[in-house]
C-alpha cells in the first residue's frame, strides 16, 4: 500500500501594497469614503439631503 501523498505547491499569499490593489483607499480617508457611501445610500432611498 503506497502512502504517497501527492506534492502540493506551496500556497503562499503574496504581500500587495494596499496602493497597488486599492489606491482609491489610500488616496481617500476611510471616513470619508464612508461618508460617500452613506450618502449614496441616502439618495439611493430617494432622503434628499442637499
Ligand atoms: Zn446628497
């Protein structure tokens, strides 16, 4: 009875940047990003806001 185990490439998570994936992350504070989304959200159900 053979016990091999087939050889499994190694899974590594490569380290991206957080600027190479999301730049609008950094280029935008999370707060405001936050407070877009909200607003959109508010428009989105029809709350006029401005
Ligand atoms: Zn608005």
């Amino acid at each position: 009875m053979s016990q091999s185990v087939p050889a499994r490439p190694e899974v590594r998570v490569p380290t991206i940047p957080l600027g190479q994936t999301a730049p609008w992350a950094v280029s935008i504070p999370a707060g405001d990003a936050v407070h877009e989304w909200v607003h959109d959200g508010r428009h989105l159900l029809g709350f006029p806001c401005h």
